[in-house]
C-alpha cells in the first residue's frame, strides 16, 4: 500500500478546502485499486461535492444551521466558543472515504470534487492521509 | 479489481432506490474481499437501510425536512427550483461505501438494503459504480 | 482478508459505544492496508469522534435534535415508540467506515476513537464487523 499524509492550509477560517487534484495526483501512475482518504482530526471531515458554483458556501451553511456553533449548546467546551460542534461534525460528515480508481484516475464524475470540511477555526492547517491499495 | 457501472432508472423523480440485489449480484462468484459502491454524481449518494417499512420515505421525509429544497435559500441556483439542496445532500450521505464480502456474500445484516438516494429531479437516470478488490 | 465479528453490549440503551481497542487489538500484527469497520444492523451506525470531552454526549443529543424519535413522525412504526428513526439515522452516520492501517496500527489522530452509534433501545447487543485487506 501506498500511503502518504498531505498538508492542507485552512488559515484558521473554517470551510471546505478542494484536494482534488492532490488526490489525482496521487493515483496518477497506478494502475486500478482503491484510494482512501482519512482525516487524522477529530473535528474535519472529507466529502464529495461540487465545488466553484456555489455548494461550498452551502454546505458552510447547511452545518451552521443543523450544527450551531453557539456557545452554551454544546458540552464539549475547550477551543473557541461554539468549538463543540466541530467535534459532532465528523460523525456526519465522515473523515472516511473510499474512491474507486480505474488505470491510475480516480473515477470521479464530471461535477465531483474530494474537498476537506473543516469547521474548526483553532487550527491553521490540517492533515489529510491518502492510501492506495491495488487490486 | 473488477468494476463496472450500473445504471439505475430513477424516472426523474426524487427518492430510494434499491439495488441490494445488483450488489449481491456482483459479488456472486468472487471470493473474500472489500465491495466499493460509488456514485459518480454530485448530487445522490448511498446509504444501508431497510426499505419496505416505510423507512425509505421516511428518509426522503427527513432529507426535505433538514435540508428544504426551498428556492433562494441555496446559493447554486442551477437545474429545477431548490436544486441546489442536492448538491448539498452528499457530504451528509455520502457517495461512497464499502461492504466487506465473504465467500462472494456481502455481509449485510438481515434488514440491510443497499439504496441509492437521490433527490435530483432533473435526471432520470444515474451511475453507480461497483468495484470489488480481493483480499 | 481477515475478517471477524465483535459483539458490543450496548446495554439497550442508545448511545456512543467506543470500540477503539478492539480495533487497534484486531490490526495489530498486521502489516500495511486497509480495515474496514461494518456494521450488520438496520439502526446503527459508526464514526469517528474524540470521547470522554462531552462530545459522546454531544452526538447523542445532536442525533436527538436532528432526528427526533417521536411517535407518530415514523412511517416506520415497529418496535419503541419513535424507533423509526433509528431506521433513517444510518443514512447520515453510516455503517460503514475505512480507515488505513500502517505498520500495523490504525493511522487515527491523538483525539480520535472509533465508536459503535446505536440509539436502538430494542437490542441489548450489537454485531460490529472488522476486515483487514493487506496492500
């Protein structure tokens, strides 16, 4: 197995952060197998969206408004105030995904691109570990 | 790793769509080894339920209730009226899923269906790849 | 691939189960590769999340907010009042997860464990499925 941990620069801000091309990149030059990518954090998930039409900002919205950061609602308390929530993110938004990958290309669809979901502002840059196993 | 896509009709109406026995289909005739289901759309994902007691429709309830496809409350404003709520659904069901298989079996519970979920009412049909890699 | 099952007590009542040991007992003298955690259940699912910081408390009661176990909101109508949404909680905190394994160990961050999610009340044990594939 391949397997090899990226950085990705969140600035502190949270988001969704677009690794497509990193996940490409990485399959490139293998042949067909499956390429999973996992968060190492307990308050990030990754997931498959489209991106640069406006669904990033949405789905910033969608959690804020299902998961409220508001300080008080929350028994987790260290962090930034409302930082609780980033904690339950990732058993919605899961750190796990498995992408299928055929003649070393991920075999995304047109509109589909890998992105890091990152709500935490305490942090300013996060890992990401992608692995790939053939088959 | 064998992979193909399956084509699902979905008939352009918004909902859960059953394709356990495509699945186990698949896997017939294999050994022991990891079942990728993978959707190459940006607006659908996969989930394991039962289906038959009401509990498909009762997820399209809760999908319409926690994230409304009202028009003007999504940013991506293309295809139908509130489209852009299904651009949104995949990070929360995911359009990736791996099921262990054992002597060609899936090793799904007895109430556990594979469903494609798909609230994109401006396609009538959609993709869904199934790779297997053996172990 | 290996591949067994665990039995969790839940007790049979609904909560976060950590089964992070077990996973980490279950990968070790392994090599490198890929463990998928499965669950065979209709009503529960698995995520990764920090414990023992109110975040296990968090998810249950985030879970409670989002998917309210109300009697007459469920189609589906077996078992305790308000067990229908057991039922739809696994489309959003899937069965199914996948994590790498390098060198025998599960490449999980400090704050991560790996937790059973069961809000089922019925059941008094659940069945979690551990496979390794090596890569």
């Amino acid at each position: 197995m391949k397997s090899e941990e990226l950085t990705v620069q969140t600035g502190g801000h949270g988001g969704v952060f677009d690794i497509t091309a990193d996940v490409a990149g990485f399959a490139s030059g293998q042949g067909d197998g499956l390429l999973s990518v996992f968060v190492p954090h307990a308050t990030a998930g990754v997931a498959v969206i489209e991106v640069g039409a406006g669904s990033d900002q949405d789905l910033v919205a969608a959690i804020d408004h299902l998961l409220p950061a508001e300080q008080g609602r929350w028994r987790h308390e260290h962090g930034s105030p409302g930082h609780g929530r980033d904690h339950v993110l990732p058993a919605f938004v899961s750190p796990s995904l498995t992408i299928p990958v055929v003649a070393g290309r991920p075999t995304l669809g047109v509109w589909q691109s890998v992105v890091l979901v990152d709500t935490n502002v305490d942090n300013h840059s996060r890992k990401v570990r992608l692995s790939f196993i053939e088959g």
